[in-house]
C-alpha cells in the first residue's frame, strides 16, 4: 500500500458563514463555559452489570441512537463495540468485521466520507513498547440499533492504515473534529507533560497507509496523572475533552480557530479542568450528543458512568 502524506481540509468561508449563528449564540459552547465557572452538575449513574465489560477504555454518544453510548474494551478483547444506555444496561453488542483488536484505545463518532451518513471510528492505536511501525483506525457507518436486537455485525469496515512522522509512540486518545473534517490522535506519556497531536483527513481511503501530520504538543501537568488517556470534540466542534488519570480539560474554540491552535492550546488559556473522576483507572471521556456535558468512565468490572452536566 501507498503510503503519502495528505493534505488536511481546513474549515473555509462556506463553514464560517453556516455557523455564524454559533459564534453568537451561548449555547456553542455550554460544557466549557460551565467548567470554567466551575458549575457542571455531577452525577454517578448505575454501574455495568454485563461480565463482558471489563476494560472500558472508550466511550462515544451515539449520533444515529439517541440516548445510546458505544463502548470498547481495552486489549485482550474481541473486536466488537457495545451499545449501552444510562441505565447500566448493554443493549446491543456488536461485531466488527474484518477488525483485529490489537490494543482498542478510544472510539469516536462524526461525520465522514458520505456526506449525512454518521461515522462510527475506532482506534486501535495502544503501543506501549512504541514499537509498532503504523497503528489503525477502523471506520464504518454507525450501525442502527433496533428495540430488542442484542446482537449484530458491522460489515462494510474500512481499515484507514496510520504512521507518525516521527517514528512509533503509544497513544490512547481519538478525537474527530467536524469543522476541519480531521481524525487526530493525541500521543500518551506516563511522565505527562508534552505529548503529540497528530492529524489526517477524514477523507483518507479505506485500506490506505497515511503519514500522519503533526499538530504541536499538548502541554499537561508533569507526572503520571498528566499522561493522556482519551480526547472527545463536541458535535459542532467548538468544544474538546481532554482525559488524563489525573482529570479532564475542556477547551473552548471560535470557527476561526484552526485544528492546531484547538487541540494544542495555541489560542492562549488551555481551557478549564472539570471535576476529577472519582475513577481507579480513567481513560475515557465522551461529550453528550447534544454538547451540554460529558461523562467519563474507568476501566474494572462494575465500572460506572460519571457524568457533568451543563446547568
């Protein structure tokens, strides 16, 4: 397979003019707003009974079921996803065909090649050797889940292929930014401080080996709790979680603010930390659907969904 370094679609003057309502409207970004006056609403809701969840390392809201989340494990499972609901309930558990699962790190759900179809991407990027010589994203429509159906496989999956410019790093965190339609994955080091963001198009096809481009650093609180685990953009794109072990950041965005400057923190302040999970081995973190808050979850058997709402 070819591998080429492609070119990342920048949010143009047609983006802008579509959003303008947002810039000034104070719901675009209510998540950030509420961190930072430090008035999210938490809530613990009941924890996961189904023994098949064991390692949750990823969490997403669904676009196509609302109300529904979709979940992984981390290494040592199948490949497969989990539809789950805030009741501690699995709804639905899913096959991925045609996917390994080497070390599922973080999963995402957005926008993608076909346009109003929602994206189901799932990242198989975990190296903790930093050995592996390119890492995975898997990506497929976002399967619809009907009542009463348990099980079902997700076929028409497309494996987009990824290297760093830089040589292998271990990484845990995805995040799909819908303004410069860009997959990012953000480097982890359990000596927190500096880590990567590195970006691709979207776009990218299916069985493709692409060189990632890289964004910048990531400044996080030096030690083990600044290490980074998960990352999450909202729905509209103006607002990004970022997970450590040791909390999350909100940051907040305009839509003239390009991919770099969000994820790195160019803009200046990097955001506002939210309330620290009370959570053993945190590494996912998900915003609603609908932007108004976020939840997280931690790896272990019984792990429970923590969530942050907006007031």
């Amino acid at each position: 397979m070819r591998s080429h370094v492609r070119t990342l679609r920048v949010a143009g003057a047609v983006v802008l003019a579509a959003g303008a309502v947002l810039l000034g409207s104070a719901c675009s970004t209510p998540t950030v707003r509420a961190a930072c006056a430090k008035t999210l609403v938490a809530s613990t809701l009941p924890a996961f009974t189904d023994p098949a969840l064991v390692e949750i390392s990823g969490i997403a809201a669904s676009r196509t079921n609302p109300g529904l989340w979709w979940v992984h494990n981390d290494s040592g499972d199948r490949a497969r996803v989990f539809a789950v609901d805030e009741s501690g309930a699995v709804r639905a558990t899913f096959a991925v065909s045609g996917a390994s699962a080497i070390d599922w790190e973080d999963v995402a759900v957005g926008p993608g090649p076909l346009a109003g179809v929602n994206y189901l991407y799932v990242a198989d990027i975990g190296d903790n050797p930093s050995l592996r010589p390119d890492v995975v994203v898997y990506r497929m429509a976002e399967p619809v889940v009907p009542p009463g159906q348990t099980t079902g496989t997700i076929t028409g999956v497309e494996a987009l292929r990824l290297r760093y410019p830089d040589g292998a790093h271990d990484a845990e965190a995805l995040a799909l930014d819908p303004l410069s339609r860009s997959i990012v994955v953000l480097t982890k080091n359990l000596a927190g401080g500096a880590q990567g963001a590195y970006a691709v198009s979207d776009g990218i096809a299916g069985g493709s080996t692409t060189t990632m481009a890289a964004l910048g650093a990531v400044t996080m609180p030096a030690g083990g709790a600044g290490a980074i685990t998960g990352a999450d953009v909202s729905s509209n794109g103006l607002q990004l979680a970022i997970r450590s072990y040791g909390g999350v950041r909100i940051v907040g965005r305009t839509l003239d603010v390009p991919l770099d400057r969000f994820i790195t923190g160019g803009t200046g302040s990097f955001g506002c930390p939210g309330p620290t999970p009370a959570e053993i081995q945190g590494e996912a973190v998900g915003f609603r659907a609908d932007g108004r808050g976020y939840v997280t979850v931690s790896e272990g058997s019984g792990a429970q969904i923590h969530r942050y709402n907006a007031p």
